[in-house]
C-alpha cells in the first residue's frame, strides 16, 4: 500500500531522527526520505552520526539516484530534494521556502506527485512551519500522516502548525512514533501480500 | 485528487510543447519535478484555473511568457560560491594554463555574471586576465543583462567577501568595486575581456577550443538525455587537455562521454579531457 516515508525536521531534530531511525530493523521494506533543516555550510556530518546510530544505510541523495527500499536519504545542505515521477531524485537551487533550503514542503509536495498518495508523511520537531503545506497536500492525496506530539517536541511551531493545516491520521509522542510507523508498514505489507 | 494529478501531467507536457513550437525554448528535457513546481508557483500567484488557461495566455501574450521564461530559468547564484571550488581551481588549474601563451575560458550558464566575475579576480590576480578571452553565456537575456552590468545588491557583498577569503584571495575584496549606497559596481577592468551572449545548451552548438568549461548547477535541471546532451557539447568544445568544471552535486560519471574525463580534483567536480 504505501511506497515511501517522508520525513520533515528542524530544531532538534538530529535527537528526534535519531530516536525514530533507531527503532527501524534493517530491513524496512521502504525507502525513507528526509529533509532536517541545517546550516549551509553543513557537509555530512548528519550523515554520520545517524548511519552510527541506526542498521538502516544512510546517506545523501545523489542527482539522478534511483530511490530503493530499506534506504535513509538525506536532502544535501543548501539544496532542495525533490522526486520524480520514476522514482530518481532531483537537486534545486531555487531560493528558499519558507525560509528553508532544503524545504521540507518542496519535498513532500514532489513526493506526493511522485507517489501520488502512496506515502506516509511524518514531522517532527521544528521552530517553524514548514511542512504544513506539505503535509496539507499529502493528506488530500490520500496519504497517511505522522506528527510528532508537540508536547515531547524541543520545538513545537512545526508539528503544531502541521496539526492546525490538516486533520492528520496520529500525533504520537516521540517514542513511540518510530514503532508505530514499523507496525502501520508490516500491516499495510501483509495486506498487499496475504500469502507471504 | 490523483486524477487531478494525471490530468496535470498531461497539460504539463503541453504546456512544454507549446512553448518550443512559440518561442524556441526547449524544456521538454528539465527534470520535471522542478518545471512542475515552477509551473504551479505561477499558476497560484497568477490564479489560473488550470495549466491549461496558462497554456492559452501564454500563446497569446509574448510578455507573459518571458514571464514564465524567468520562473522556469532559475538564477540563483553568487560570488565564489563554494569557495573550496575555487581554491582547487588555483591550486590544481591555474598552475597548468599558466604554461599556454593565449586562453578561452567559456561559462555555460552564467546566469547575473557572479560566478564570470569571480573568475575575472582569480585570473587578475594569476597574472592570466590579461590573455584570457572568457565567454559567457545564458538562455536567460534578462539575467545576461544584469551580468553587463556588473551591479550585485550591497547586502550580499559581505557574504561574498567571506567567501572570496575562504576560496584563496589575495588582495582586499573591496578592491574590486566601488559601493553605492545600495549597490556595488564591479571594477569597469574586469569586464573588458568578457564576453557575454546569449546561448541555448539545449539547443544550440559548439563553442569552439576552450582551455576551461564551468558549467555549475545548470545540469541539476536536466534530465539524463539533456545532460549527455550539453556534456557532449562541452566535450567538443574543449581542447585536448581542456578542464571541464561542474557543480558541486554534478557528476560526469553518469553520462555518456564520461570516459572522455579524467578526474582532476573529483570532491570539487573538476575534470580534464584525455588527449
Ligand atoms: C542556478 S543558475 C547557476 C549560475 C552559476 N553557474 C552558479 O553556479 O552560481 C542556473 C542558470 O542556468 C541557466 N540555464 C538553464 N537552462 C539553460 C540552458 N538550456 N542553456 C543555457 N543556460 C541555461 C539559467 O538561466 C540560470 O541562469
């Protein structure tokens, strides 16, 4: 049912994709996408520290990567991550969005016409509201949406602004948004494959 | 809603059409994530019932389009942008054209001219400007404009002048223009081996015996087709031994002429035509 999740992060985020990526087996059937804002200059430090902190592969997207299941793709410092329609990743140097390059909206608004709603979108921590219009779109296309309780949040303007533009399907406390997203994909998998 | 989507995509690839059959502007080969958005950004702002109103207003209204025209050429740029880049540059490029007694230099996109200016300083301060013809180009007439002119907003100098220091500049930055109260005028001597003209990597041909292509963070638009498509072009345009110079998330290594290239610094995309 679903082919891929989409991950929107700013202030505080690195702890809270830490803790989500962290309860995900190595082999998660679905390639996850992330936009965590950062400063510009920031090469690939975030890659580091969450590939040492969770079995799934992390790395950057690459221009022109074909995505693959059970991988974690970064957007690049100072670039906008966008998807296309055969699943390969495009690079922008369009100016900022909502104050934000990457942003996580150009994102999941690729994402969502890429997938059409095929997606489980989730946002977590972030002084800003990013996301919010991405996450508006997701939820019209069908798509299924996460946000972080804005109460175990460092920053809660994100997920709060993502709770205000759509009715999103669960707000979870942080701990439980990384088990929960692996129960909702196991379950969605079996339904489409009843005899494996 | 997902039909809606479907529905786009067919006006897209019309819209697309339409505007090469009007006006030459061939956008059928940009990765369409991007188009698309800049296509809706517009239809938003302009509150058009659909891609399709657009496509009418569009074949209509010349000024309209070169409108659009702007929405879809993305000219975001700077001075010494990747400052690293331009260090390699000096340390790994400069030191070889050092050794040939006349240059052609040839910016592919060169959008408001930040990055040509850039280049002017570096090769003032080699001692190179003096034999060095440098080409620049874009399909944008409207940013080729502001390129002439060499006039950059006065916010974004300080920005440029930490860059300038990072990617190895020797003198003092403000050398080089003179600030307005808004604005800074770049120096009138670094202009006067530059020539700026209008170019269509899409569509139009070879540029002949360069010593150095850059072509930075124009590539990231194309599709696959396109890219091979202005990487051969680049790759008949250079002489042997010529530097070839892409953006920082470019790579050769996917295209067709790739095997044509040596690595010459490969963190900064910096890469040499074999013999
Ligand atoms: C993001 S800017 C890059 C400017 C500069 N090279 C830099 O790296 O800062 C991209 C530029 O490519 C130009 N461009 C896009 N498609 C082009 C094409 N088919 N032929 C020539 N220029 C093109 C745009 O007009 C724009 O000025």
């Amino acid at each position: 049912m679903f082919e891929a999740v989409v991950i929107g992060s700013s202030a505080g985020g690195i702890k809270a994709l830490t803790y989500v990526l962290s309860a995900l087996p190595h082999e998660f059937p679905l390639p996850i996408i992330i936009v965590q804002h950062l400063h510009p200059n920031s090469d690939s430090y975030l890659t580091k520290i969450l590939g040492a902190k969770c079995g799934l592969l992390v790395k950057q997207a690459d221009e022109k990567e074909t995505i693959e299941r059970g991988i974690v793709y970064l957007a690049p410092p100072n670039y906008h991550l966008l998807i296309e329609e055969d699943h390969t990743f495009s690079l922008s140097l369009e100016g900022p969005v909502n104050f934000a390059r990457p942003s996580v909206d150009v994102l999941f608004e690729s994402a969502l016409f890429a997938y059409r709603g095929k997606l489980i979108g989730i946002i977590l921590t972030g002084a800003n509201h990013d996301g919010a219009q991405g996450v508006k779109q997701i939820k019209s296309a069908g798509g299924y949406i996460i946000v972080q309780d804005p109460a175990t949040a460092e920053a809660e303007a994100m997920p709060r602004a993502a709770i205000v533009a759509a009715s999103v399907d669960k707000i979870l406390p942080l701990d439980q948004i990384g088990p929960y997203l692996l129960q909702l994909v196991n379950r969605s998998q079996s339904r489409r494959h009843p005899f494996e | 809603m997902i039909e809606d989507i479907e529905t786009q995509n067919i006006e897209l690839q019309l819209l697309l059409q339409a505007i090469y059959l009007k006006y030459g502007y061939d956008f059928r080969n940009y990765a369409k994530a991007s188009v698309k958005r800049r296509i809706l950004h517009r239809l938003n702002k302009d509150s058009f019932a659909n891609i399709s109103a657009m496509q009418h207003k569009l074949l209509y209204d010349v000024n309209f389009f070169e409108t659009l025209l702007l929405d879809l050429s993305i000219n975001v740029t700077e001075m010494f942008r990747d400052p690293s880049f331009y260090l390699a540059l000096r340390q790994k490029v400069i030191p070889v054209l050092k050794h040939f007694p006349f240059l052609k230099i040839w910016h592919a996109g060169c959008s408001t001219g930040e990055e040509v200016y850039s280049m002017a300083i570096v090769l003032k301060e080699e001692d190179l400007y003096e034999r060095t013809q440098i080409y620049a180009t874009d399909m944008n007439e409207v940013a080729l404009k502001q390129a002439r002119e060499g006039i950059f907003p006065i916010n974004r100098l300080k920005q440029y002048t930490i860059n300038y220091q990072k990617a190895g500049g020797k003198e003092s930055f403000s050398d080089y223009y003179a600030a307005h109260y808004d604005h800074a005028v770049m120096d009138k001597s670094l202009k006067e081996n530059i020539l700026f003209s209008d170019h269509n990597l899409a569509t139009d041909g070879v540029f002949g015996e360069m010593n150095l292509i850059l072509c930075r963070n124009v590539l990231i638009y194309f599709n696959r087709e396109l890219q091979n498509r202005a990487i051969r072009l680049f790759s008949e345009s250079l002489c042997p031994t010529g530097f070839l110079c892409l953006g920082t998330k470019e790579s050769i290594r996917l295209s067709e002429d790739s095997e044509h290239f040596e690595d010459v610094v490969k963190e900064e995309r910096i890469y040499q035509k074999k013999h």
